[in-house]
C-alpha cells in the first residue's frame, strides 16, 4: 500500500476528543464510583501487582531490622519496660503532640488555603508561595530562632527589660513543641487542601448556591466534605512529621518518642532497647495509618464529574470589607512563621560579617544537597505512582495493604532508618555502603508517603471513565496512561516531587549516618555550626536552604499556570 493510500493516524486531538465524548455521553456513573471494576483488574495483571508489592517490601526494610534487634530484648524484659511509669509517660506526650499540631495545622492551612485560592485576596500569588515556605525551614532551625527569639536572654527580652519586664513564660516544653511543630508543618496542609480547590469544579458550588444555600452552607455541605481527602491526607503527613520529629522537641526539651529512642541509641551499646521503643512508634504510626482509613468510611465517594459539560471558570469571592482582617490572618500567620526565623537568621548572618568571622562555604553543599533532592524526588515518583494507581485504580485487599506499607517509613525517625540501612548496607550490600544511591534510598524510605499522597489526590478526582473510553477506542495501557492519565495527574505528581524534594534538601540524621564521605550538604553544615554555637557560620547555608527550596515551589506553581492556560 502506498503511503498516500494509508489512511491518516488519528491526531491527538481527535483521540482526546473521543475518549470525552464517548465518557461523557453513555449516562451517568453510580454514586459509589471509586470501586474498582472488572475491566481495571483485566488490563492489569499479576506482573504490575507483583511489583507494587515488592516496592512495599523494599519500603518495610527498616521494620525488619527493627524487629531484628527487638527479638533480642526478651518477651520479660520487653514487657516490663513498655509498661514503665516513664514509657507511658512519653507515649501520653506524643499523643498529645500529635493531636494539637495536627488540629492547629488544620485551623491555620483551611482558611488560609480559601482565602488564596477562592477570594480576591490582594497579592494572593505572593501569599501562597509565603504559606508554602516554611516547609523549607529544619524543625532544629526553626527551634533555635524560637529559643533566641523568646527564651531566657533572648531578642524579646532584651528589648522588654528597660519597662521592668525581667522575665517571659517559658518557651520549653509542650507549650513550645506545639508552637514549633505547627509553624513549620501546616504547609503540608494547605498545599494538599490549596490542590484540592485548585481542581474542584465550580459549578457544583454555584449549583449548590442556586438551591438556596448561602455561602457558608455551601462551604460546609459542599466544598468542606470534597476537601475531605485532601485534608485526610495532609493531617496524616502533619501527624507521621510530629511523631517522626526530633529536632525541635530536643531543643524545646519536650520529652517525646523520638527523642528518647535518640538518647538510647547515643548513650547505650544495646541497641535492642531503643529498637523495641521503635517498634512502640511503628504501632501509633500503624494506629494513625487505621483511622485515616477508616475516616473515608464505606466505600469510596467519587470526588470528580460524572456527566457532559463544560466547567464553568472560575469567580472569586470579593472580599470587601473582610480584606482587611484577610490579610491581617495571613500576616499574622506568615510573620511567626517565616520573617521571624529567617530575620533571627539575618540578624546573625549580619552579627557574623560584622565581627568579621568566617562563613562557611556554601556552593559544593548547594550543589549537593540539589543533586540528593532531586535524584530522590525522581525515585519517589518513579516508584510512588504504581502503588498510588494501585490503591485508587485495582483496589483489593493486597493492594490496599501495600499502599499502607509504605506509610511506615514515615512514621520512624530518621536516625532509626538510617541505622537499619547502616546494617543492612554493612552486611548485605557492601557495595552500596555509604554511596549516595543509599542515601537517597534513605530519603525515599522516609518521604514516599509525600508524593503518594498528592498523587492519591489527583487520582481520586479523575473519572476512571476516561481510562475506559481510551480503552475502548483501541489505545493500549501505555498510550491511555500516557495520552490520559499523566497529562490529568501531572499537577499531583509535581506537586508530590516538590514535597519529597523540600524534605530532603534539609534531612538530617539520615544524611549525618549515610552520606558519602566528603559529602556535605546544606543541612548538615547548619547542624554542625549550630551544634557547636557558631550560629553566624550557619546562617549563610541557611539562607542558601531556603532560595533553594523557594526555586521549588516557584517551579510548582508555573507548572500550573501552564495547565490552567492550556486548558
């Protein structure tokens, strides 16, 4: 046949086209829809399940070291140091942690997030990149500039003492923690809630609006439970981050899990205890992982259209008169939580060039700490999206309980995972002993969970009907997935590579146990000028940290301007 006989190959366009008009025009889906199908399980079969599954046994790692050395406790001992005055003691602290920074997160991500995205808020770009930057700011950094903000001899003191003021409430403790902790955390909220409302279709709001519902009705039965996902999954990150943080509760001096299985691990040989406690935070973790589950409740609700029409674009609710207490919550909220620690920061940096002491180079650890970000956020995309797919999308009990295996790395500390890798890579894996390919297995351990979960996200609002109909028209899993579902999921996928990317740049304790030697990054050159109260030599990495994190997010948010101009 001549190449003039051939009959042309369908363009893109017209592909897309069909795949929404046969979607769309074969009658609405039932109500229960995220439930997965026959036809689903058909396309995939026993080789993409064994690989889901395998992913989560390479992420349990670090569970089976610890189970290792708890074997070694003894079940007498075991039980009588889980049942100590003192252990109870600490699990009651963590409890308690948990549960404010997580409902404090909430309270400042929720409003903050509608504000930005729904209102005419003034400079509403330049308010969402300051509420995502304090993710860029290490617990332990954001700690210090709280001690020397407002501790013992600190800036507020010394400006208060010629009225008589000779001292302040204490700064240490819970009341410290909690403050720390929500500051630099809520981020992970408003950025799952901001997607969330960047994604959802208006016109179910105005239709709810021409039914008689004023707008606070409409936020509550419409908007608030469509959020419902989105707010699941950021609490569920803020709440792993507080059980899993070790920086800012040793500091504070607030006496959490991680601080003790820290302290365990430095000041004993046996490290079958610290292990065993370990285990005792795998299961809160394990407990959290079952009411996240438990809180979507019987069945999967669709979070997407399930009929023809055009979405409506997008209005913004004037504000009027409430701009002015808009924008001073939004003022409020990003003074404590990013001009405070990094004028604290300035302050020092200044303190440091004035006296003429000497900086720490900062370029090789820039490049470094970029090199290790963004190697780790391509292996958690790579390896996040199947499990994540195979949650929404296959559904089973095998693929459930794999999805919520990978969650588990998020809930240890760092310096845990990165002992079990220590042991692992010493014994099994010479080779890959202190290389950067461990280091940024370590990372991926630690922060798949954070790319899974925007990726869960954007995967929970997309009609599985439009994977059907491209089926249905003779596209293969490959051209469906690459014509279909990555253009729809890409705004989750970034937005999941930037979280992963943002926590690694500034992890600590992994890095300190398995990097390369020589290999230094920006995080730990923080530690170690901070460590060693030479906090004008940390100054210069720090800032370095947060236009590094900043170039991030900046790049995120341009990649959705794209899609809703493409659109």
């Amino acid at each position: 046949m001549s190449k003039k006989s051939r009959p042309a190959a369908p363009s893109r366009t017209s592909i897309a086209y069909q795949v929404l008009r046969k979607a769309y025009t074969s009658g609405p889906l039932s109500f229960a829809d995220h439930t997965p199908d026959l036809s689903v399980r058909r396309y995939f079969g026993f080789f993409f399940k064994a690989i889901v599954v395998l992913i989560a046994l390479v992420m349990l790692l670090p569970l089976a070291y610890l189970v290792y050395r708890a074997a070694g406790v003894g079940w007498a001992q075991g039980i009588d140091l889980l049942f100590r005055i003192r252990t109870v003691q600490i699990m009651w602290n963590s409890l308690i942690l948990v549960c404010g920074v997580t409902t404090l997160s909430l309270a400042l991500a929720l409003p903050f997030a509608w504000l930005t995205e729904r209102t005419d808020l003034p400079g509403g770009r330049i308010w969402t990149v300051l509420a995502m930057m304090p993710l860029v700011i290490p617990s332990y950094v954001g700690g210090f500039t709280l001690i020397a903000m407002f501790g013992p001899r600190g800036a507020l003191q010394e400006l208060l003492s010629p009225l008589g003021v000779d001292r302040l409430p204490s700064i240490y403790g819970f009341t410290g923690a909690l403050w720390a902790l929500t500051l630099f955390t809520y981020p992970y909220i408003f950025m799952s809630i901001r997607a969330a409302l960047h994604r959802f279709d208006p016109s179910v709001e105005e239709a709810a609006r021409s039914l008689g519902y004023n707008g606070w009705q409409t936020f509550l039965k419409v908007t608030l439970p469509n959020l419902r996902p989105a707010i699941t999954a950021g609490g569920l990150l803020v709440a792993l981050y507080t059980l899993s943080d070790f920086g800012a509760v040793s500091l504070l001096r607030f006496n959490s899990f991680t601080r003790a299985i820290y302290v365990q691990y430095l000041s004993s040989f046996d490290r079958n205890v610290a292990s065993l406690l370990s285990l005792a935070l795998i299961v809160f973790t394990i407990i959290l992982l079952v009411m996240e589950r438990n809180s979507r409740g019987r069945g999967r609700p669709r979070y997407y259209r399930s009929s023809a029409g055009v979405v409506a674009p997008r209005k913004r609710i004037e504000l009027a008169g409430r701009k002015w207490p808009a924008l001073l919550f939004c003022g409020t909220v990003v003074t404590a939580a990013l001009v405070l620690p990094v004028g604290v920061i300035l302050f020092w940096l200044l303190r440091g060039l004035g006296s003429g002491e000497s900086l720490a180079p900062v370029w090789t650890a820039t490049l470094n700490s970029f090199r290790a970000g963004a190697l780790a956020a391509i292996a958690a995309m790579a390896l996040g999206l199947p499990v994540a797919y195979a949650a929404i999308r296959m559904g089973g009990r095998l693929m459930s309980l794999s999805s919520r295996a990978v969650y588990v790395g998020y809930g240890l500390p760092g310096i845990v995972i990165a002992l079990s890798l220590v042991f692992f890579g010493a014994n099994f894996a010479p080779r890959l002993y202190q290389t950067l390919w461990m280091l940024v297995f370590a990372y991926v351990v630690r922060f798949l969970p954070q790319a899974m979960g925007a990726m869960q996200i954007s995967l929970l609002q997309m009609n599985p009907r439009l994977e059907e109909a491209g089926r249905s028209l003779g596209l293969g899993n490959r051209a469906v997935f690459r014509r279909i579902t990555a253009p729809i999921v890409r705004p989750g996928v970034l937005a999941g590579m930037a979280l992963v990317f943002l926590t690694t740049v500034k992890e600590l304790p992994a890095t300190l146990l398995l990097s390369p030697t020589g290999f230094s990054t920006l995080a730990t050159q923080i530690w170690s000028a901070t460590d060693e109260a030479f906090f004008a030599r940390a100054a210069a990495p720090a800032l370095m940290l947060l236009a590094l994190s900043a170039f991030s997010i900046f790049f995120v948010l341009m990649q959705e301007e794209r899609e809703v101009g493409g659109g």
